[in-house]
C-alpha cells in the first residue's frame, strides 16, 4: 500500500504535470510553426521591405530579413563635377529636405541643394514599383544663368551584421553593376542609361569623410579610407545643365536581377510621380508629411526583435515613447491604420515583462491620440477591444502606487528626469541635482495628463460596457483630483504649483524660488486645466496666462514659461521657445471647453508661423524661438512638430471632424459630396449639461459648433 500511494504522488506530482508541460510545449511548437502562435510583435507591419530606413543617409534601403538587423542602403550623392559633392547624410544639416511623400511611401523625393536657394538642385525620387524593382528619377535643375556641370554618385553598402562582412562580390558591365553581401540571401542590381559613367568603391564607415577628400582624385576607382565599411557607387559625369534648363535621368534598383535585366539599361515608366495630389497641399505640410514619412529607421531592439520605427528625427534613432505618441495622432491624419501600428507599438500584452515601450517623457500620450486614431478609421471596434485593455496597462502602471504619493499626486522622476518633455523647465531643470527633494516633489504634469488618460480611458470603457473599469477609473480621478485641488492652487500667480512633501509623504506647500515666486509659472502650472478639474475662477485665471501677449501667448503661440517669471530666459530649449506638442493638448481642451474660437487661435497661429519658416527654409525645426520667431532645433523633425498635421486638417481637410478629449465620435456619415456629415458622440460623463464644440470640416470649410454634452448618445447633423 505505502508502494502504491509513492507511485500515486510520483505521478499526480511529476509525471502527469510534466507530460502536460510536454504537450503544451508541443502545441506551442506546432501553432507556431504554422504561424497562429506567436511572439508579440512591435514591428510596423505595413511597412514595405523597400523604404527610407538607413539610420545614417536619406535615401531608399531593402530588408531582405526583419530578423536579422540587416538592411542594403542606396542614396544618391549629387555635387558640381570636379569641385564638391553632397553627401545625403541624415545626421547635420547636409542640404537635404524630404521634399514629397505618397501616404503609401511608394514614391519618396528628396531636395538635394547644390547652390542654394533654388538655384541648382536635384530632386531625386525613389519610385517603388513593385517587391523587386525600384526606380531612380533623378531631375536636375539649373535656375542660373551659366552653365553647370554636375555629377551623379548611387552608392550602395550594407549596414548591419557582423563586422569585416560588408565588402559584397562585385560584378559590372557597360551600365550596370550588380553586389552580393556575405549574410544576405540576395543580389542586388543598378542599371542606368548614360554614357558617361565608371564603376568606383569606397573602403570607409562614413561616405561623407572619404567621398569629399576625394573629390579631386580623378583617376582611381578604389578609394581607400579607413576601411570599416565599403561602399560601392557608379559615377555619372559631366551632366551639363544649359542656363535655365533642366534634365531627367533614369535609374533602376533590382533585388536578384536576371540575364535580360543585365543587358537592360534602365527606363522610364509613365505616371509616376511622388507629388500626388501635393499640388493641394501647403508646402509646410507637405514638407512636414515628408519628414514624417521618411523619419523611419531600422533596427531598432525591442523586446530582443529588430523592428522598423518611426522616430522623432533621425538624429534620435531610438524609442521615444512620448513623442511617438503624437507621431502616431498625426499619421491617423496621413494613414490611419499606420497611427494604429503605432500606438500598438508602444503597448504590450500581458505577457510581456514591460508594461509598455518606454524611453523618455512618461506620458502616456498614445491614450491621447486613440479617439482620433479610432475616428479616423485606423481601427475597427475589435481593434479597439485589443488595444484598450495594453492601453490601460500603460495607464495603470503609471497611475499606480509606485508613483502616485499618499496625497494623490503623481511623481515619475526615479524612472526619468523629464516629466514634460521639457528639458529645462524651470522648476524641473533645478530640482535635477537635488535628488532628495526631486523625489519629495511632484510637478503638475504628470497627475493632470493621466487624470485625462483616466477620462479617456473611461469613455472607452463606457462605450465598451466595461463597469468594473468605470469604477477603477472614479477611484483615480478623485484621488488625483483631491491631491492638485487640495495642495496645488497657488492664488497669489493664478498658478498650480510643484508640491513638496516631508519625508512621511504629507504635502508642505509649493516649491518656490528664493524670493518666494511660484516656480511653475509656465505650462506645467496651467495642465489641471486639461485634466479638467479646475473651478470656474481658476479657469478664468489660466486662460488669461495662456491668452495675454507677455504672459504665456507670443506671436509664435504659447510658449513654455511665463515670460513675466524672474527665472524666464530667451536663450533657452525650452525656456524662452515655443513648441507645438502641449499646444497640441490645449487646442484639444479648448474643444472641451467649449472655446472653439480660442482652439482656433492656437491652430491658425502655429500653421501660419509653420509655413512662413518652411516657406524660407524648406526645414521642419523643432520650435520657434521668441526672441526672433525662426524655427530652430533639428531641422528634419517631426516628432513633437507633428500637430501641424492635425490642424491643417481639422480646419482645411474636407471629411475631418475633431473633438475634445471629452467626446468620443461613434459614428461618422459622411455625403459623398462631404457637404453634409451625420455625427454619432458619446462624452465623458463629467462633461454632462456643459457646452463643449466641435469641427466639422466640410467641402467649403470649417463648422465650429457648440452643443451640450449628453448622459446618453447624441446624433447631429451638420451641414
């Protein structure tokens, strides 16, 4: 008996469980074998294996293998026969703008200047024709009155994968050269019609340290530089341009080229064009679309997987998690499904160990974008069921006890040092080595923006019929809500303040400046106005900061930091600049306020300074700085620049309706004309009996509406 009962706990206990374990593991291994069980991906799935994904040059690169790191790279280096060349690099201001972008990103121009402005240039435009072939056209342009003479360089290198393994096996003839990489499972074939042309390689990492010393090395066809890379590129010389003229040439990019491609020079096909429908377009939106959309790199490691990753501006390369955020609310204006790729990206499933993709600014600002990610049709209603319950995880890991203080209020700083996205704010930037009273500190920010996740959040799972979650979500709000309204308001500026707390985590009043003055006089003081929790004095009061030239409002809009506050300065990057992404935020509040006039304000401002910049630079910069309102930062950047897309829209977009935060469109039916539009809208309950607006843009223009928010659904009609 006592034999029996060993054998009985050996098999409850080992030997069942284990043979389970085995099974399970063999249908796991068999559904993932047939590709129904797999690993969460955070890769854009969308995306073409041709597209604009070198880390380090503007041009056009293939990924035969995600999963391999691996990418080929082409760019055209243009430049003025035997005196300079242009490398396209994307890392400093080389003379390149990302000129016109189809949604698709199957037709990619870049703006090469040779003698600026306008004067001599090359725009150069990647047409992908379909999963082999590429064409390269290249239309060079003479504005003067003498005549030119330019060259045209398509260098070609591998970029990943073990090092020593970039020189490829090089075969060439009368107009083609084709290369094969050790650790890519593809050839690759140039072609090109021109007489006048030779076969070089470059032995360098960087092509824009070797190619220019070598400008004047006219006789060699092997340059050898510091030989930790190799690049191999045809050489078309002389174009001559006649004054006031202009040349197209051809060239075709092939994967595994065949025996009549070989004998094949390159050739035009008609139609192709990567300014579809830009013509309607203003040039800042669509330099801006174009940045976007070539703001795109690979490999980026998430979770151990190469993926491809839209970026703030290629001098980034990383995740930015709040910055993708807005990437992500305007490409819901360009592609909405990408906008839905996107903010999924950022999400994680309960599997996985991170309860979201972080790096940077915490905030949450992917719950942000969702609304109108959902409107504009990136996701259908079982997309928005899979991406609620990742969204509320972001959420409630960055609204829960590790950051959230016994008063209510939230502190992220021990998990970044920007709570904003605002390097040098004031108050942030001199807490920063104070690590003692940083961690005793909360600023505004953070409670303000997840109080409106937890309302966004809340609509959501009102329209979802998720009670457990609405109840959560009543919890948070008052808790946070008590935390600011109890401790934060500081009468004296007409500000909320960071709030010190003593070591048992009681608040202790604001942290002001040496002579006593509120040190959050800027955006950060004016957020619990977006959460929404503000009485009606204190509203007033906040508006009129924002509102008051001298205040926080400039002839660049709404700038960072009070312009009347002692520690406000000209020189600064944020302090003293202006910048679109918390604009962005308060254009959306405005809507819940029922301000239409003043979201309008903030829009037409923004787009008028955007276009007058572009207009003198071609460059998307970061901000406007007061002190003179010339854009400045980064010149190919899209990140936080990127509202400049959803405003255009909102106002000058036929078939675009934008609300608040506070109102959700459940449904939207349009007249094939867009001259009418049948609304659906649901809104946050604690907007009930308040007047909110919305826009509705039809074929002759905008209509800002006013209307009281419902308990229950609410049909209109607009036209």
């Amino acid at each position: 008996m006592k034999k029996f009962r060993k054998t009985l706990y050996l098999l409850e206990s080992f030997i069942l469980p284990t043979m389970r374990r085995i099974a399970l593991l063999l249908i796991a291994f068999s559904l993932a074998f047939t590709g129904l069980f797999a690993a969460p991906s955070h890769d854009i799935a969308s995306l073409s294996q041709w597209g604009p994904y070198s880390k380090e040059y503007f041009g056009i690169s293939h990924i035969q293998d995600l999963s391999s790191g691996i990418q080929v790279e082409f760019c055209l280096v243009p430049g003025v026969y035997r005196r300079n060349v242009k490398v396209p690099c994307a890392l400093f201001e080389s003379g390149v703008h990302p000129w016109a972008v189809t949604p698709d990103m199957k037709h990619i121009t870049y703006r090469h200047d040779i003698e600026w402005k306008d004067r001599v240039f090359v725009d150069a435009s990647y047409h992908v024709l379909d999963e082999r072939r590429v064409l390269l056209e290249t239309r060079c342009v003479n504005h003067t009155e003498l005549v030119q003479n330019i060259s045209l360089q398509l260098a070609v290198r591998k970029s990943g994968g073990a090092e020593e393994k970039w020189t490829p096996e090089l075969k060439q003839g009368d107009g083609w050269f084709t290369v094969r990489y050790p650790e890519v499972d593809a050839s690759y074939g140039v072609f090109w019609d021109y007489p006048y042309s030779e076969v070089r390689q470059w032995r360098c990492a960087k092509l824009e340290q070797l190619m220019p010393r070598k400008v004047h090395d006219h006789v060699r066809k092997d340059m050898k530089g510091d030989k930790k890379g190799h690049y191999t590129a045809n050489f078309l010389r002389p174009v001559v341009l006649q004054p006031q003229r202009d040349t197209t040439l051809w060239q075709l990019i092939v994967l595994n080229p065949g025996t009549d491609e070989l004998k094949a020079a390159a050739a035009p096909e008609s139609g192709l064009t990567a300014q579809a429908g830009a013509d309607n377009m203003p040039l800042g939106y669509r330099l801006l679309q174009a940045t976007l959309l070539t703001n795109v790199v690979y490999p980026i490691d998430a979770f151990g997987e190469p993926i491809r990753h839209f970026c703030p501006g290629k001098n980034w390369n990383s995740l930015y998690t709040w910055d993708c955020g807005f990437i992500a609310w305007a490409m819901s204006e360009i592609d909405p499904g990408r906008g839905y790729e996107i903010i999924r990206q950022y999400t994680t499933a309960p599997e996985e160990e991170a309860p979201f993709v972080h790096h940077g600014t915490p905030l949450a600002t992917q719950i942000l974008a969702i609304g109108d990610v959902w409107e504009r049709g990136g996701c259908d209603e079982a997309q928005l069921r899979e991406i609620y319950p990742r969204l509320k995880r972001f959420y409630d890991y960055m609204s829960g006890p590790e950051y959230r203080k016994a008063s209510g209020l939230l502190s992220t700083w021990h998990l970044f040092y920007n709570s904003g996205g605002w390097d040098d704010y004031p108050p942030q930037w001199t807490l920063r080595p104070q690590k003692e009273l940083r961690a005793r500190t909360a600023p505004m920010v953070s409670t303000s923006y997840y109080i409106r996740c937890a309302k966004i959040l809340r609509l959501l799972a009102a329209h979802l019929g998720l009670k457990k979650d609405i109840k959560q979500y009543d919890r948070d709000i008052a808790a946070m809500r008590k935390g600011i309204l109890d401790n934060a308001w500081d009468a004296q500026s007409g500000y909320f303040g960071y709030v010190r707390h003593d070591a048992e985590g009681v608040p202790e009043g604001l942290y002001r400046t040496e002579d006593g003055v509120n040190f959050n006089m800027g955006l950060d003081g004016v957020t619990p106005l977006v959460a929404g929790i503000t009485d009606e004095e204190q509203s007033r009061r906040l508006l009129q900061h924002i509102f008051t030239e001298g205040e926080l409002w400039s002839p660049c809009g709404i700038t960072a930091v009070d312009q009347r506050a002692p520690y406000y300065r000209i020189d600064g990057y944020w302090n003293g600049t202006v910048w679109l992404p918390h604009q962005m935020i308060l254009w959306k509040t405005m809507l819940d306020l029922g301000l239409p006039e003043k979201a309008r304000l903030i829009a037409d401002t923004a787009l008028a300074n955007w276009e007058r910049e572009c207009e003198d630079s071609y460059n998307c910069y970061e901000h406007f700085m007061l002190a003179t309102g010339r854009g400045g930062g980064w010149n190919n950047f899209s990140g936080l620049s990127s509202p400049i897309i959803n405003w255009y829209n909102a106002y000058h977009r036929s078939g675009t309706v934008s609300t608040g935060f506070g109102t959700l469109v459940t449904k939207a039916e349009w007249s094939e004309d867009l001259s009418r539009v049948s609304l659906t809208l649901e809104f946050d309950k604690d907007l009930a009996g308040k007047e909110v607006a919305i826009i509705a843009c039809l074929a002759d223009g905008p209509r800002e509406l006013i209307l009281k928010a419902t308990k229950k659904p609410l049909t209109i009609s607009v036209n």
